[in-house]
C-alpha cells in the first residue's frame, strides 16, 4: 500500500451512464477514482483504476477495496451507483428478477459499503453516496416498480441509519434520488413519455445528478440525507 495525500473515491457501475459522468466529476475535483462494473474496461488514465467484477458476486467488494488500498492508498468516498431496475406489475416478477435485485441493489450495496466504511473509521474520516430512486417515496401508477421500492428503499432508510451511526466519528452518508434520467438504458423513443412523468415536464440529465453528488461531496454539514433530483417527481404532481 502507498500512502497518498491525494483523495480516491470508488464508483460503481461506472461504466457508463450517472456512474461514468460521476467518475470523471470527481478526477475534475482532483481525485483518484477505482471505477467498477461489470463490463468496465481499462482506463487511459493512471488517476482512473479499474476493476471488473459483479457485486452481486462474494469477494467483488473487497477485490474493489484492496484495489483502491494497494493502488492509492485510502478511501474516502464510495460512490454506490450500481444497480438494477426492472419495471413489471408485482405478480409478474419472477424468482430470478428478486434475486437479481436483492443481490446487486441490497446484498451488493452491504458488501461494499461494509468495507469501505470500515476504512474510512480507521481513517476518521469518509463520505459514502447512494443512488436511490424516487419512486420509492412517490410511486408512479404509470411505472409499477414494486421490487425497486423494496430493495431502493432500503438503502433510502439504511442512508439514514449509517449516517447517525458514523455521525459522530468522521463518516458521512447521504443518498442521491434521480427521476428517469437521460442514460443508455431509456431508449430515445420514450423519452417522451417519460418527460411526462417528472412535474417540470421533462428528463434530468446525467450532469444533473453528477452535480448533486459533488454537491454533497462538498456539504460538511450533511448527513443522512436523500436529495432528489426529480424535476418535481418527489413532491407531487
């Protein structure tokens, strides 16, 4: 392990989309970042570590840590972006789409959270973000997401739980809450409709997310809180 004064945060799911545009928010504040998912490639960048792996899988977590240790030294943010969402009426998900949401929103979530707060304690200091949903706290009749609600909004409460536990040692929590963001995964051909869903009558963009992490990133003050970036969605319609 080297010792680095330089900052490292992890983002998983950082091969493309919220979790590729917050990998390359943090390098422009200056950090070293070890990207992860499932798919990622090896980066130019010698600041940019990767590590491909599923975290849905045991020993992912800490292959990603030790890599962040060995590599630069320390963690001090851990951004959880991974993730999967599946969009069916209740009776229509099947025992494979539970377990695949459990394993990576909820079991992948703890694995690596666990270890990476177990660093930042041993540091005294530490800042972990949640990407969350919010249709967990303002469900859509239009998008039925039952299993979404189940395992994002677990990490919504466990954000706050972490938070008041590590509140007084160092350790930050907050949480992040998009509306239907503009990513690979929403085809351009319903785009439309889902602008229709968010009160402002229209998609966020991904800067738009990536600016509310490095916001909370910067908010000493912070802790415990789900911030919602929804165009409204979060609030009413």
């Amino acid at each position: 392990m080297t010792t680095s004064t330089q900052k490292v945060a992890i983002v998983t799911g950082a091969s493309r989309g919220i979790g590729a545009g917050v990998a390359e928010g943090y390098r422009k504040l200056g950090y070293a970042v070890v990207a992860t998912s499932r798919s990622i490639g090896a980066s130019d960048d010698p600041q940019v570590h990767t590590v491909a792996g599923d975290l849905a899988e045991p020993g992912t977590a800490d292959r990603v840590v030790d890599a962040a240790l060995d590599r630069f030294g320390r963690v001090d943010t851990l951004v959880n972006n991974a993730g999967v969402f599946l969009a069916k009426p209740f009776t229509a998900y099947t025992d494979e789409d539970f377990a695949a949401m459990v394993g990576l929103n909820l079991a992948g979530f703890f694995g690596i959270t666990r270890r990476a707060v177990a660093t930042m304690l041993e540091q005294g200091s530490g800042h972990v973000v949640t990407i969350t949903t919010s249709l967990v706290d303002h469900p859509l009749s239009a998008v039925p997401s039952v299993l979404a609600s189940l395992t994002k909004g677990g990490l919504d409460a466990a954000t706050r739980s972490l938070a008041i536990e590590c509140a007084g040692r160092g350790v930050r929590v907050n949480a992040v809450s998009p509306g239907i963001i503009k990513t690979p995964m929403h085809p351009v051909e319903a785009h439309g409709a889902y602008a229709g869903l968010h009160p402002m009558g229209r998609m966020g963009e991904i800067d738009e997310i990536v600016h509310a992490v490095l916001y909370l990133e910067g908010a000493s003050f912070v802790t415990g809180e789900t911030l919602h970036v929804d165009g409204g969605q979060g609030a009413g319609h």
